[in-house]
C-alpha cells in the first residue's frame, strides 16, 4: 500500500462544529448579559473615555468569533486518520498531539453509520473495533461504505502480504533445492558479494548489481538471492569476501551487507531482507530472502539520484521515470 493513506473528515463537520459553538456562544452572552449590566461597568473601565461601548462590544464579539472559527478550522485541518505501516493511526489536537493506533491485523470488525442528514449529504461515521475491544471512530467522513471496503480490504491484503513474508522469510531455505533450479522471477545467483574473480580485489559495483537485485525483489514478488554460487550452479562459496572484510566470518559480512543497504536502499527496508547461512560441498554460502515490500524501494545512484528496479522474467529491469510511476500506481494503489 501507499504509505500513508490519509483520510479527512468531512467540510460538513466544520460547519456543524461551527453551529454548535455558535449557538453555546449566543447562549453563554445571554446569559451573562441578563445576570450584570456590562454598560455600566464598562463605563467605570479607564479607557471607555476613548472607545463607546457598542464599539468595544461589537470589537468584543468580532474577536471571539474570530476566535469560534479558527479554533473549529486547526481542529479540523488537524484531525486525520491514517493507514500507515500496517496500522490505523488517529491524530488530533490543536496544541497537543494524540494518537491512537490499530494495527490492521487486529481489526475485529469495520461498520458504518449515517444519520438522515448524513445520508442526504454522503458522510456518516465508520466504526472500527479491534481484537481487544479497542475502537476508533472515523467520524463525519464522507462515502463511509468506501472506506469501510477499503479498511476491510487493506486488512486483507496486509494479512497476504504477511503471510507472503513468512513463507519467503520464515524457515530456512534448501540451498540444494535452490541451486537445482534455474534463474526466474523469484530466484537470482551471484558468486561473490564484493570480490572481484577476474581482477583479483574489492569491486564495488559487484555490490551496487547484488542491490540492484534486492531492489527489484523488493518491487516484485519478493524472492532468493544467492551468493556464493555463479550462474553456471558451481558453488563458489564466501571465502574471498570474508577475506576482504575486517571482520572475516559470517557476523562480518552481514554487518557489511547491513551497511551497503542502509546506504544504497534505506534502513526502513531491512525488516523485509533475512540472511541464511549454509555449507555445501565445504563452503559457506549465503541466501538472501526478501520479501516485497509495503512501498516503492528506489536504489541510490552514482549520481546522488535514485533508481528503480522490478525483476522481468530472470532478470532485473530499470524502469524510467514514466514506467516506473505506471508500475507504482498499478502495484500500490489502493483507493
């Protein structure tokens, strides 16, 4: 999904707010204009020698109402409702902040509301419940039943989505089994992580091709990553990379590999990558296991700029700027 998704209530709820107040205003000023003469203590003030007093009531009026509708506006422009990260999140207060969350995977239910005025109108209010009883109200929110489906449907594909996550990250992956398939979507080999065969030293760009890779996982289905195995299915095994790391075994390399991710793709996508470590034929070897991603993974180029990758077949693909935007608006919209 689209990260975030923010809903807002209704115009219609300025308006009601606005009445409200009004109308408690109109009464408070009536009140207390029949309970003191306010003329005649005025009239004592110091400055009432300078300013009539219907000039200071109507400046007195003018200024809480003035007050009425910008307080009922921030409360408003303030007030959201959020799907973000696999949670229902809802923000308000004009000064302070408060939110409540729900994480999607705990809704219970999702109803909707709508008064006959809010029939008339298109808005009414969507209730939401959680596991524990927990409850937020998405009040005065226009085309409820849209956003009772999208909820519902949200909860749905996050559910997939975890489960897809699971089922890539979740047990370790047969490395045997692996290697006796071929390239595809889902399934990529790569000999070494940093170290070049050919040249015989450290290639940066050998790291920049295995990103790229986890990129396009991340932007597809998801998918393996093995390392230490070229694409002629010979295993090849670690050794040369432990050997141009500082620290030269398996914790080493993956804090290595953790800091090139960080740096070319961003720390928010890590929770979607799991390393796995196997020996076979005496060598180690490493699978990658990636999980596609909540939101669009852009790799950092050359340049200072950003990339975009998707697996096509066996391959990895960079799309340009208008393909990747189609791509993102068929792959993560959701409303």
């Amino acid at each position: 999904m689209r990260s975030p998704i923010i809903i807002k209530k209704s115009p219609i709820a300025i308006v009601k707010n606005f009445l409200l107040l009004q109308s408690a205003a109109v009464a408070a000023f009536f009140i207390a204009s029949t309970s003191a003469h306010y003329a005649k203590i005025y009239r004592s003030l110091p400055f009432s020698d300078f300013i009539s007093f219907h000039i200071a009531e109507a400046l007195f009026i003018f200024l809480i109402e003035t007050g009425i509708v910008f307080f009922i506006f921030f409360r408003w422009y303030r007030e959201s409702y959020q799907v973000r990260n696999g949670e229902v999140i809802h923000a308000r207060g004009v000064l302070y902040r408060n939110r409540m969350t729900i994480p999607l995977e705990n809704i219970a239910s999702v109803t909707h509301n709508q008064s006959p005025l809010g029939k008339l109108t298109r808005y009414g209010t969507v209730r939401l419940v959680s596991i524990d009883k927990q409850r937020i109200l998405f009040k005065d929110i226009p085309e409820p039943q849209e956003y009772v489906d999208l909820l519902l449907r949200l909860k749905r594909e996050f559910a997939g989505q975890k489960n897809k996550f699971e089922d890539i990250t979740g047990d370790k992956p047969d490395i045997t089994a692996l290697i006796n398939r071929d390239e595809h979507e889902n399934l990529e080999f790569k000999s070494t992580f940093r170290w070049d065969v050919r040249q015989n030293t450290v290639n940066r760009a050998l790291e920049k091709s295995v990103m790229k890779t986890i990129a396009a996982f991340l932007n597809s289905q998801g998918g393996h990553l093995v390392i230490g195995v070229d694409d002629n299915k010979s295993v090849v095994g670690l050794a040369s990379d432990f050997g141009s790391l500082n620290r030269k075994d398996t914790d080493g390399f993956e804090n290595h590999f953790t800091n090139i991710f960080h740096s070319m793709l961003g720390g928010q996508f890590r929770q979607f990558v799991k390393l796995n470590w196997s020996h076979i034929d005496g060598k180690e070897c490493c699978v990658v296991s990636v999980a596609p991603s909540h939101k669009p993974a852009y790799l950092k180029s050359d340049n200072n700029g950003e990339e975009f990758f998707i697996r096509t077949g066996n391959g990895t693909t960079a799309l340009k700027l208008s393909e990747a935007n189609a791509y993102i608006d068929s792959r993560w919209a959701r409303f």
